[in-house]
C-alpha cells in the first residue's frame, strides 16, 4: 500500500511541476533532457555506484531498458505537443484510458483472475478519467485522431513493458534500481541528441533555467518510477487491479489539486466523474483482495 501511496503521490508532484514550468517560462523538453540526467545520477546515489558499464548488454534485461528509454522521451514530448494542439482533454483522456491495455495483457500472459466485480471496476474507471479530465469548454476534438490513437497505444504499452519487465527479471532491489537508472539513462542519450540536432537547426539556446528545472523534476520522477516497480513487486494487487488503481488515483488526486490549487473549473461533470474514480478503486482493489483470499 505504501508504494502505491508514494506513486499516486509522485506523480502528483509531476503534475505540479509542469504545471508551474509555463509559469517560469521553462523550455519543457530542455527540463525533461536534463530530468532524466537527474534520474541518472539519483538511481546512481541510491545504489552507491553507476551501475551502466560495457558489461551491461549482457544482462537480460538491457534492450528492455533501452526501448523504454525510447518510449519514456517519445511520449513525454507527444503529450507536450498533443497538448497544445490538441488541448489537455484529448491528452489526457488518450493517456489514463490506455490502462485498458496492461489489463487485457495481464489476464493474457499471466493468466490473472477476472471477477465481476473488477470487470465492472475497469468498465466503470472508463467513464471515470473522461469526465474527471473533461473541462468544460474544452475543444476535445482532435485536429487528427492518429495522435491521439498514438499516445493510447503507447502509453499502454509501456505500463504492459514496465510489468513484463518487473516479473521476468527485476527480483532483486538491486536489479530494479540498476534498471531504472539504465532506462533514465537512455533516454537522456536520446533526448541530447534530440537537443543537439534542434540547436543545428537554430532552436533555441540552452538556458541555465530549464537545467535547475530539470533537476528539480528529476528526483520525484525517478522515484514515482522505482516506487511503481516497487508496487507492481509488492504483489499487493494483481497487476491487472494494480495498473487501473494507480492510474485512476492519479487522476483522481491531480484534478483534487488542479481544483484546489490551480482554480481549475469544479464542474457537476467533474466531480461525477471523481465519485465515479473512487467506486472504481473499490471495486478493482476489494474484487482482487478478495480473490486472493479465497
């Protein structure tokens, strides 16, 4: 319970972060470069050394790692684009219902139990994230669903590789940390290169502002990592109930902030959709610990 605690939470600070980065004026994808540098170091710091060396292809997982490096800087910078083009609630919708997707992958590769109580859970987490994320006002409509089909997908699929990952080889506490920071890793290289190519291009310098912003998002990000794989570990919930519950809770406790601290509309519509994401979290957490009871 306690990693799930601490997961919802980080995130949450995430939300926050990049809430205020419009604010200061912060370049996001120089801060989301050098977030990851921090990840590095951090993973580094909580192993007491850097676990990346040329020994590292060989452990089975590394490919793993790379390719979720990959993902992690490709959908981190879909959503910010998808965002201003699209407006947060296509984004935002596209990004929690893909949930859906690590569910029907549990159920299929480790054969999870599915009950009808956690069915209706899933089915009810649907409408949940539509109308706790859907502001009034909002144009919803894409200017493309592909995008957004995109970011559905991928999202998906990474919560599906972070749990495949976890099962097949993160036994260990070291190997976990040591895989995170190789992911991190990764996609700093990327995101550099990305950087690089556009300071080529003439994008815009580099500014000492986005670097600090960037260590400041680091920390709370690579431990909403670690302590999501820490989660998934617990076997605290099947990962067919842990995924939906903690994507749902992000939601639920983002919009319980952006209302709060950001004067962000408190509709009907969303606090529906808030009583609709804590029946969800019930149904989902009390259907799975009552299988494994039985």
């Amino acid at each position: 319970m306690l990693y799930l605690i601490l997961t919802i939470a980080l995130n949450v600070v995430l939300f926050v972060l990049f809430k205020l980065f419009s604010k200061y004026s912060i370049d996001s994808l120089q801060a989301i470069v050098f977030n990851y540098l921090t990840c590095v170091v951090t993973g580094s710091m909580l192993l007491g050394k850097f676990p990346v060396s040329a020994a590292s292809p060989s452990q089975p997982w590394f490919w793993w790692a790379v390719a979720m490096g990959a993902m992690f800087i490709s959908l981190f910078n879909l959503i910010g684009r998808r965002t201003r083009e699209d407006g947060i609630t296509t984004t935002t919708i596209a990004n929690k219902l893909s949930l859906v997707i690590p569910v029907i992958f549990s159920v299929w590769l480790y054969h999870e139990e599915m009950n009808a109580m956690k069915i209706a859970g899933i089915l009810l987490a649907l409408p949940a994230v539509y109308f706790t994320a859907h502001v009034k006002g909002e144009d919803a409509k894409p200017k493309s669903i592909l995008w957004p089909a995109l970011l559905f997908v991928g999202s998906g699929l990474l919560d599906t590789l972070v749990k495949y990952v976890e099962q097949s080889y993160l036994a260990t506490n070291e190997a976990q940390t040591a895989y995170t920071v190789h992911v991190f890793l990764s996609a700093f290289i990327i995101g550099f290169i990305l950087l690089v190519v556009l300071k080529l291009m003439g994008r815009p310098e580099f500014a000492f502002r986005n670097i600090v912003a960037g260590v400041i998002l680091g920390v709370p990000n690579y431990f909403s990592i670690y302590f999501f794989i820490k989660f998934l570990h617990s076997g605290f919930l099947d990962s067919s109930a842990a995924i939906p519950v903690n994507n749902i809770g992000i939601v639920l406790l983002s919009t319980v902030v952006a209302i709060l601290f950001f004067k962000e509309k408190e509709t009907p519509q969303r606090i529906f959709g808030l009583v609709l994401s804590i029946i969800a979290i019930l149904l989902i957490a009390f259907a799975d610990i009552h299988a494994g009871s039985n």
